[in-house]
C-alpha cells in the first residue's frame, strides 16, 4: 500500500480507495481495469449496468459517488464500492482473476482494521512498501519519521478548520518553497519527474538531507500553529510560512557553511541505484 495517499496496488496495477463511512470503499472503474484488462473501464461499467438492468439489477445503487484524483490530478466524484458491494459487482464480471481479487479485497480490508487497532502495524507495511522498492533502510527510517511529522501537522490542521485537500495543498506548497527556496513543481521538474503522472509523491523521490529539512519545515510548522493558536486557512497560511521560513534559513546556513546544495536533482532511480552499488561494493569486500 502507499503509505500516503489511498492507493493500493493488485498485480501491478493501482486501485484508488478512500476510507467513508468507517470502511474501505474502492474506485470500481479501477477494479474493472484490473479483472478485465479493458481499454475503456468507465464505458465496460457503463454497458454492465445496462446489462445487468436489463435483468433487474440496479448496480447503481449499491455504489456511492465519492473524489478521489483523477489522472489530471483534480479530485472528481466517482462511482465507489465498499467490499460487501465489490463482491456483488464482481460476480457480473466473468474474469480468471476474480478469485484470487476476492482474496486479495478481504485481506486488504482486515489489514485496515488491524492498523486501527495497532497504529504500528501501518508503518511497518509502509516499511516493507519502501523495502520492496528497494530504498536504503537508513533512508526509510527518514521517510517514515517524515510521515509521522506530517501526520502530526495535519491533525492539527484539521482541529483548527483546514480540512479541504486543495488547502492542504497550498499550505504544503508554501512551507516546501519557504523551506527549499522553490515550489513543489519546480522541485518536481529539478529530480526529472515525468508531469504526466501528477500523483507522484515528491518525498518519495527526496535524498536524505531534502527529507530532514522538509521534517524541520513541518514540525516548525506544527509548533507555529500552536503557538498561535491557528483559526482557519488564512492563519494557518501564516503559520506554514514562517515554518518554512525558519527552516529555509537553517538549510541556507547548511548550504553557505558546507558548500553544498540541498535541493538535489537525484530521485528515486537514483537512491535505489546507490543501495545497489553499495551492496556489490560490499559483496566484493567480503569476498
């Protein structure tokens, strides 16, 4: 699972969910890309509903219209389905790949009732997610203390009325270009990531040192926003501002002192690349 947005991944390819209602409810146009390989889902969904209409079965009625991100990165209603409601639609789908999905759906959603339980057990099935990517473990420790300040943020965030994703947003933008000195699309267009896929996660793709000062953003963030006691977006604006800010003059210092530049155009081939010849460059010493 991507430990940050609600995405998950069945055979390589990735379903969109959302959490509503205390309960996983899945993109269905997603799930029958995945059991029908077809070119258009949304018109193969429009022509089972018919079909299945015909015969006296609303399959409408059983899914709920929820925003998830659409391919052009804004959020848009789209038919859901919780698992209950997917395993009644799947039976409409005549795929090889229906049993193994139908296991596959059940165990996706105990494993979310187990994280509710035991808040641990997300981060580590976060851990294995970068593992199975091959990032360094020195590296993943970074990224998973980064999630955990950042969910601290957003919490806080949520307590004082920012609650639309199009203001988290605007304020993450604005802590990351008063951290990094620029925004998170040019940051983007600095590591060669591809903007056709607008739902890349930057930090994903983050060194070691871009990762420490995007925490020293957010934490200072959190810290400003308590202090001020932050009503709503145009206050909490201010707050990520000055966040940022003090952790921009920390990474400026950083860079004047080190002769170093912390805004880094390596990404995620490039990390993983560098485990790579790590682990060889070991192999060979120890052989």
């Amino acid at each position: 699972m991507n430990p940050e947005n609600a995405l998950v991944v069945f055979e390589g390819k990735n379903i969109r969910r959302i959490w509503h209602n205390e309960e996983w409810f899945f993109s269905v146009i997603d799930v029958i890309g995945v059991l029908t390989d077809s070119d258009n889902s949304r018109n193969y969904w429009n022509m089972l509903k018919a079909r299945e209409a015909d015969n006296g079965i609303e399959l409408h009625t059983i899914c709920v219209q929820l925003k998830l991100t659409a391919e052009d990165g804004k959020m848009r209603e789209t038919d859901c389905a919780n698992t209950e409601a997917l395993f009644r639609i799947i039976q409409s789908i005549p795929s090889k790949k229906a049993e193994p999905f139908k296991r596959w759906l059940a165990q996706v959603g105990y494993e979310r009732i187990q994280e509710i339980e035991n808040p641990e057990l997300a981060q580590d099935r976060a851990k294995e997610y970068y593992e199975l990517k091959g990032y360094p473990k020195d590296w993943i420790d970074k990224r998973l203390r980064g999630i955990a300040i950042r969910q601290e943020l957003t919490e806080e965030w949520k307590k004082r009325g920012i609650k639309e994703k199009s203001e988290y947003s605007i304020l993450t933008n604005e802590i990351s270009q008063a951290t990094f000195g620029v925004p998170i699309k040019a940051h983007k267009e600095i590591k060669r990531l591809d903007p056709k896929f607008k739902n890349q996660n930057l930090r994903d793709h983050m060194t070691d040192l871009e990762l420490i000062f995007s925490m020293l953003g957010e934490r200072l963030t959190t810290e400003a926003t308590r202090k001020k006691d932050v009503s709503g977006f145009t206050e909490g604006l201010e707050a990520a501002n000055e966040g940022g800010t003090v952790a921009g003059r920390a990474r400026q210092d950083a860079e004047k002192t080190f002769g170093i530049k912390v805004v880094s155009p390596e990404n995620h081939l490039d990390l993983t690349k560098k485990k790579k010849i790590g682990k060889e460059t070991n192999d060979k010493k120890t052989k």
